[in-house]
C-alpha cells in the first residue's frame, strides 16, 4: 500500500478529475491561438529569420564575418554552443534522474523541459554545424571511409568525441520524449473531432490502446530510457567540458572541468526551464499543476547547483594561486581583472551570488522575482562560457598574438537567431502537443493531489 | 518486535581483540620500521605514520559521509530511507572519534614527531621554493586552525542530529518542530561540507604530494568517502536483519540502498577516469608527476588499476540486475569487494608519497587496519545499542514502512 506522509504539500492543488485534467491539457490544442501567441510569435519568428539571414551570410561569405580573428579563434560561437547544450540538460534530467529519484513533481514539468531540450540542443548543432568554416563537409565530422575526401576522423581528438556525444544525446532525448508522449497522443486523438487532427494525433500516437499491456511496457521502456539517460546527463557536458580542459591552455586545463560543467548545465537549464513555465503556467491556465511548490523545488536545485557551480569557481581560483605555476595564476588573475573584468564580474553576481538570496523562503516561493532570477542566470551562465573563452585565448603565451575581441552583427544576429528559434518551436509545440505529461500526471492524482489529501485527513 | 539492539558480548571481545592486534601491530610496525636505503634522510618510521593516516582518514570518512547521508535525506525530504536512519546515525557516530584522532595526527605531525607532510618540517620548506609559495595556506596557525574548526563543525551537527533524533523519540514531536529544525540545520550543513569536504582532502591527503595539485581532488575524495560510508550502512542493516531485527526494513529499502551503491560507485570511477585521463592526455610536468610516480616509477600500476577496476568493474557486473541489489549475499560479496577497493584507493593516495617504491602490505597494514576496524565496529555498534532501531514520531515514517518499488 502506498502512503505519502501529511507534511508533503499537494502537487495538485485544485479537485481535479481524470477528465478535468485531459480537458485542461488538451484546451490550448482545440483553441485557436490568441493575440498574445501570435505577438510573441510573429517577434520569434522575425529573430528566427533574421538568424537565418546571418547564418546565410556566414556560408556565403565564410566566417570571416565574425569578429573571430587570429589570437580569439573561438569566441562567440562556441560560447552559444555551450550555452545552448548547458540549457539542454535539464530536460534529461528531469525526465529521467527525478524519474529515478521518484520526484513526483517532475510529471507536471518533465514535458516541457524536454521539449525545451530538443529545441535547446537543434540550436546548439548550428554553432557546431558552421564553426567549422565549410559547413557543406560537416560530414567529415562522422568517421567515414577515406574515399569519401576525408581523411579518417581522430579519434584522440575531444572534438570528435562531442559529435557521438552530442548526437547519442539527442537521439535518447527524442526517443524519451517521444515514448512518453505517446499515451498523451492518443488521448487528442480520442478527444479530437476534426478528421484531419484525428488521423494526425492516429498516426502520431502508434496504436496506443491504454490496455495494462501497453502501461506495461511503457512503463519499462521508460525505465530503461531513465537508465541510459542518466549517463548520458553526465557524459555529454563532460565531454563539451574536454574540448578546452584537454588542452595546455591555462585556465582551460583543469580536472575539475567535468563534474562543475555538468553542475553549471542544471542550473543553467533549470533557469531557462523556470522562465519559460512561468510564461506557459500562466497562458495556458496551468497553475494548478505547476503551483509555487513545483517553483520551489525548482529553486532549491538552482541554490544546489548555482553553490557548487559557486565551489568550483573558487576551487580553480585557490589552486591556480596553490599549484604555483604562474601561467596558470595570470591566467585566472586575467580573467578577474584583465581587460575583461566586467564579464568575470557578471559570471560572479549572477551565478553565485544571486542564487543565494534564494536561501529566503519569501523570495523563491515569489514567482515574479523567480521569473527575474531565471533570467539573471541565464545570463551568468552565458557569460561563464564566454569568461572561458574569450578572456583566456586574448591573453595566450605569447603577448605579440594578444589582442581583444567584439562581435560583429553577424555573431550577434545569429545568437538571436537561435534564440528566436528556440521560442518559434516552443510556441509551435505549446500549440500542438500535450504540454504536462497528462498520462504521468493522472499517476499522481491518487497520492498528491488535494483532495486526495483531504480525503485522507478526515480519517 | 524487537526494537533494542543489544552488542553480543560475542562480538564486543571480538572488537577487543581486533583493536589488541592493531595495538600490537602499531607498536611492532613502528620498531621494525626501518628506513629502506637510499630514502634514509627523509624517513622517520614513514611507513607506519602512513598507515596511521591511512586507517584514520579511512574510517573517519566513514562517518563523516554518514553524517553527510543523513543530512541529504533531511534537506531532500527524502522518506525510503527513515526505518534504517537509526543505522544511519550509529554509523555516523564515529565521526567524533575518528575525526579527534585525525586532529591528533596533525598536531603530531606539526610537533615534528611524524614527516608524512614535508611542509611542517622548515628545514624542507627553506630549501624548496614551490613549497614555500604554499606556506600561506600551509602555514601551521592557519592549517591547525582550519582543521580545528572542521573536526569542530563537523561534530557538532553529528551530535545535533543524533540528539535531535533521540529528542523526538522520546519527547514527541508535534507539528514536527524537530524534523523541520533538522532540516534546516542539514541545509547549513551541507553548505559547510560542501566547502570543507574539499579542503579537507587538500590539506589532509592531496598535500602529502606537496607539489602537486588537481582540482578535482576533493571532489573525488568524496566520492570514495560516500560509497564507503554507503557500504557501511548497507552491511550493517543486512547483519542486523540476518540477526532478526529490523524486520520493518523492506525489501524496497535495501533496494534502493544497493542503488545507492551501484550509483556513487559510478560517480566514483566517473571522477577518477576523468581527473586522470585529463591529466594524462595533457602530460604536463607539473601535474603527470602524480601518476608518473604512481603507474612509472613507484610500481604502484598493478594496485592502481586494480583497485580502479574493482571499484567499477564489480558493481557495474554484479549489482546491475534488480534481483542483485535485492540478494543479500550478493550486497555483502559485492560490498566488502568494494571498501577493499577503497581502502587500496586511499593507499594509493598516501603510500607513494610517504614511501615511495618501499610498499608493503604485511602485518603492520592487516593488523592496523584490523585495529581500526574493532574501534569503528565498536563505536558503531555501542551507538546502535543505545537508542530504539526505529525511530519515533518521524513524519516520514509511515512512508518508509510502506516503501515498495
């Protein structure tokens, strides 16, 4: 028999039945998108294309239009990238570590937050896809016969270890997110009346026929994807994290890479998680599902991660000075006070320190000052890739090939671009698919939903 | 339902008998520990000051990452594993004591007695530069001083939450006023592990190897801690089920303990692989010297990747099944593979440093350890005795006591 304790608050906090829940999650689907959709629409979607624009003029032109140059020969480029696979993360890990964990309040966010990974690593492809300079031999990346033009890829090389890892991550993340999605499928494709949707939601939901069969092996299926996920959460940044610690590069050699990469990657991701369900909880009349408790939790894992983000930052910054060798203290004495301070700055307040006001329950239980924060990690996070980057090959070994970086409109514009991609799929799935994990959802209702817990009260 | 452990006098002569064979193997390890030529200027009885770290970091690490288990459980209000946090909290337990010798040792090696850490010694220090880079954080104030206030900290939750325990067992606990407080003070401790489980290994363990350094190390120390620790609390809960207490502990429970296992485990060889493939790949003189030393010049390989492998390989193979993480017998085989794993993960740490290629494994590190082993299983088990195996009026206990996967 399962028992949940009396102090656990409920996850559910309106009387919902089974039916109330397909209702409330199949209503943005029936609906026609309103005016406010279709503003924040028609501004993505003018980004998306104006990203486009840039990405096309790069191809044409050749990257010489970025402000990369001799000395800062990754800068903005790898710093989206990085940026857009940290935000990636979260979705897997709230799909399948809290699957692990038992954290039932991942079942009204795990679906968008996987959504959002998809979306967040098709972004990060781009940078992969076109800092290579003649993205029309991408193909080059993959371990091909040499009669192909290539040579045969190096397999020492991190780079190369980033494209399996990165592709084996999306793969997973579809395949889980798309399991998932099937007993939701088939819910519209029982609610719709239209026989175009219908036989779109038939096709989409393969057959699901929600006998204990099917449960069955959904249920396995998706412990099995929560296994292999669960490495994959950890491998990926991991590896991203080796394209610069494998080096000689001081400030980018350093063992502790890894672990404070895949740190940085939740609480980046859980940022960027935060600002889009405070949106989405609010435009689609969510917020019986997604109540300030499921806000909470997800600022606690931001003071969890943000704090050992925080411990590695001052790791590397104390062993730089203890290890004695004085590349590697300039180094971090550069990224402090060198011509780029003000982003080290940034990267401090906004990682580190910010976070830590959510200590008070007042403030992380505060959805528009959570709303404010997300946002502010968000750019912190940004600006730790770029505090890697761009800081440390502007002041290499040898001072004659020192030089400073900008963007050009070009850099800038496809970083928007990305960005306005990522919000035009966002809205398109919001309009679309099942945005909470109804099927998952419903699970729950018995143990944690209010008046489940009343019920029990009266006892 | 029998709630009260009583230590079998059984067992209680047989920890005496352990701690008499380390006491004797202390004090033959010492007199037969004669400095092996070519290293006779910087050893002072290396061999058996090593081992005396390396059993007193061992099984303080033991408790402290109870300590920290517990903590996790209170901050993450986590309920599977309230029927065995009595366990818990016996393990934890030792971390006063084990903690005290450590400070102990310090203040030996400060007072010049021992020369497992060169840089206490000025005569080192003057002559070699890097070293002396290092004295503002080596320094003897500011190093005993540090580690004063982990030993101190550290205790003093230890004891707030075993005392708190205690409190609610027998005194209630209404509105749960005692819980919520715990898991207040868990949060500042775990704030403060955070910080100092780190710079603990670095003063402690990765300083003995004084030029060298790696960030990762602490984190990695702690790994090893967590999985040991784990390992701990699965065997004692088994031993007390197989001697017919704790039948409130379900088979879900010791599930999820044997996850426990197979997880950290992972997060183990996850950190190793990565702080020495990085450090390998990238060669640099400063850093190589660590494993050169190690895997070259030492001849420590086949107890490196020995105990690398054992620590990955078994858990990986044996508990990767359900069924495993749910057989008793394969929990136990599987788990004292791994703390032997561990304890030779904490050898490689120190040994090379402190006798270089002169490794042994004979009498005196057996007896030693069997020494340390008696004072843990002792401390441990007295602990256990003292208070009900279940706790009360726990808001998770019902919960725990239903828990099935």
């Amino acid at each position: 028999m399962h028992k949940e304790s009396a102090i656990r608050e409920p996850l559910i906090i309106v009387e919902k039945s089974y039916s109330d829940i397909s209702d409330d999650i199949i209503r943005p689907i029936k609906s026609k998108p309103n005016r406010q959709w279709w503003i924040v629409f028609t501004i993505s979607f003018v980004a998306f294309m104006w990203g486009i624009g840039c990405l096309a003029y790069t191809i044409g032109t050749g990257i010489g239009v970025w402000g990369s140059n001799n000395g800062v020969d990754w800068a903005w480029d790898i710093t989206n990238f990085v940026w857009w696979i940290g935000i990636g993360h979260a979705g897997t890990l709230i799909s399948a570590v809290l699957l692990l964990f038992r954290q039932k309040w991942r079942m009204a966010i795990n679906r968008s937050a996987e959504a959002m990974t998809i979306f967040a690593v098709m972004c990060a492809a781009i940078f992969v896809v076109l800092h290579t300079g003649r993205p029309w031999l991408d193909y080059w990346l993959f371990p091909l016969p040499n009669q192909f033009g290539s040579l045969w890829v190096n397999f020492n090389s991190p780079l190369l270890w980033d494209v399996f890892a990165v592709s084996t991550y999306f793969s997973v993340s579809l395949v889980f997110w798309y399991t998932g999605l099937i007993p939701d499928f088939a819910m519209i494709r029982d609610r719709m009346t239209k026989p175009m949707a219908k036989k779109i939601y038939t096709i989409l939901s393969f057959g699901w026929s929600g006998r204990a069969k099917d449960w069955q092996r959904f249920e396995e299926v998706s412990l099995v994807l929560a296994g292999l996920s669960t490495p994959l959460v950890f491998s990926v940044h991991s590896i991203v994290s080796t394209d610069f610690a494998t080096s000689v590069v001081p400030g980018w050699h350093t063992t502790i890479f890894p672990p404070y990469f895949v740190a940085g990657a939740i609480f980046s991701g859980f940022a960027m998680v935060l600002t889009l369900l405070l949106i989405m909880r609010k435009v689609f009349n969510l917020e019986h599902y997604i109540t300030v408790k499921h806000v909470e939790y997800m600022n606690i894992v931001i003071i969890v991660t943000g704090s050992l983000v925080g411990i590695a930052y001052l790791t590397e910054l104390f062993i730089s000075w203890y290890s004695g060798v004085e590349y590697e203290q300039y180094a971090f004495l550069n990224r402090a006070t060198g011509p780029y301070w003000w982003a080290y700055a940034a990267m401090m307040t906004c990682n580190v320190l910010s976070p830590q006001i959510f200590w008070f329950k007042k403030l992380r239980t505060n959805l528009a000052f959570t709303f404010f924060m997300s946002i502010v990690v968000n750019i912190g996070m940004w600006f730790e890739r770029f505090v890697i980057i761009v800081p440390t090959l502007c002041r290499t070994h040898l001072p004659s090939s020192w030089n400073m970086y900008s963007p050009t409109f070009v850099d800038v514009g496809i970083f928007i671009g990305t960005i306005g991609m990522f919000f035009t799929f966002f809205l398109l799935f919001a309009r679309v698919f099942p945005v909470i994990a109804q099927a998952e959802l419903k699970s729950i209702v018995k143990s944690s939903s209010i008046q489940y817990k009343k019920g029990n009260a009266h006892h | 339902m029998n709630l009260t452990y009583t230590f079998p006098d059984r067992l209680k002569k047989a920890t005496f008998v352990l701690m008499g064979i380390g006491l004797i193997a202390m004090i033959v390890g010492f007199i037969t520990d004669h400095a092996p030529e070519g290293m006779e200027d910087h050893y002072h009885h290396n061999r058996f000051w090593a081992n005396l770290l390396l059993n007193t970091f061992f099984f303080m690490a033991i408790g402290l990452a109870a300590t920290f288990f517990l903590a996790l459980q209170y901050a993450a209000e986590a309920a599977w594993a309230t029927t065995v946090k009595r366990v818990i909290e016996a393990v934890s337990c030792y971390l006063p004591i084990g903690a005290g010798i450590m400070l102990l040792f310090l203040i030996l090696g400060e007072l010049g007695v021992h020369h497992i850490y060169e840089f206490m010694d000025p005569e080192v220090v003057k002559h070699d530069e890097l070293i002396q880079g290092k004295m503002g954080y080596l320094g003897p104030i500011f190093f005993m001083g540090r580690a004063i206030v982990y030993v101190v900290v550290w205790s003093g939750f230890q004891r707030l939450f075993r005392k708190r325990s205690l409190d609610a067992d027998l005194n209630g606990d209404s509105n749960h006023v005692i819980h919520f407080s715990n898991m207040k003070s868990a949060a500042i401790f775990l704030v403060f592990f955070g910080v100092t489980s780190s710079t603990c290994s670095w003063d402690w363990i990765m300083s003995i190897d004084t030029h060298w350094f790696s960030t990762m190390f602490g984190w990695y120390t702690f790994s090893g801690m967590w999985i040991t620790a784990l390992i701990t609390i699965i065997l004692l809960t088994l031993h007390l089920k197989s001697q017919g207490y704790m039948e409130f502990v379900t088979e879900s429970t010791i599930h999820d303990l044997g996850k426990w296992m197979f997880a950290i485990s992972f997060l183990w060889t996850y950190l190793f692989f990565m702080q020495f493939m990085l450090i390998w790949y990238t060669n640099m003189p400063e850093e190589v010297s660590y494993y050169y030393d190690r895997l070259h010049e030492f001849g420590y390989r086949g107890i490196l990747w020995g105990m690398f492998f054992t620590n990955f390989a078994f858990p990986m193979l044996f508990l990767m099944s359900r069924d495993a993480k749910r057989n008793a017998g394969f929990l136990t085989f599987v788990g004292i593979i791994i703390t032997a794993g561990h304890y030779f993960d904490v050898y490689t740490m120190i040994m090379p440093a402190a006798v270089h290629e002169h490794k042994h494994f004979g009498f005196t590190e057996i007896g030693m350890f069997a020494g340390f082993l008696g004072l843990f299983v002792f401390i441990v088990l007295s602990n256990l005795a003292k208070a009900p195996l279940l706790v009360k009026n726990h808001p998770y206990l019902d919960e725990s006591l239903h828990h099935s996967t």
